[in-house]
C-alpha cells in the first residue's frame, strides 16, 4: 500500500517536472514540489521498512 502511493505521489511530481520542462506551464511551484517529493520519500522508506519488518518476522529472526 505504501509502495503504491510512494510511486503515485512521484509520478504527480514526475508530470509536474515534465510538464515545465516541455511547455514551461507547472501546476505546482518550487515549496509545494520539494513537499511532494519529501512525502514520496517518505512513504517510500516506509514501505521499504514495513517490507524488511514482515520479512524479519517471517524468518523468525
């Protein structure tokens, strides 16, 4: 679930990036990109350590 919203959240900051590159209109401005890409880290890193939390209970370790 995290790991879903991770790549949907930078795929929004991904288009945004696009779209000023090719037609220099954006939808969002410097403050609000940097948040979106932080919360794309975020939840990122947080899938990533639920999935090694499962794994490590998994294994018995």
């Amino acid at each position: 679930m995290f790991l879903a919203a991770s790549a949907v959240v930078f795929a929004i900051f991904a288009v945004n990036v696009a779209l000023g590159a090719f037609t220099g209109n954006v939808f969002m401005g410097d403050v609000s990109e940097m948040l979106v890409l932080f919360a794309a880290s975020i939840l990122f890193v947080v899938a990533i350590l639920k999935k090694e939390a499962d794994r490590k209970n998994k294994d018995g370790g």
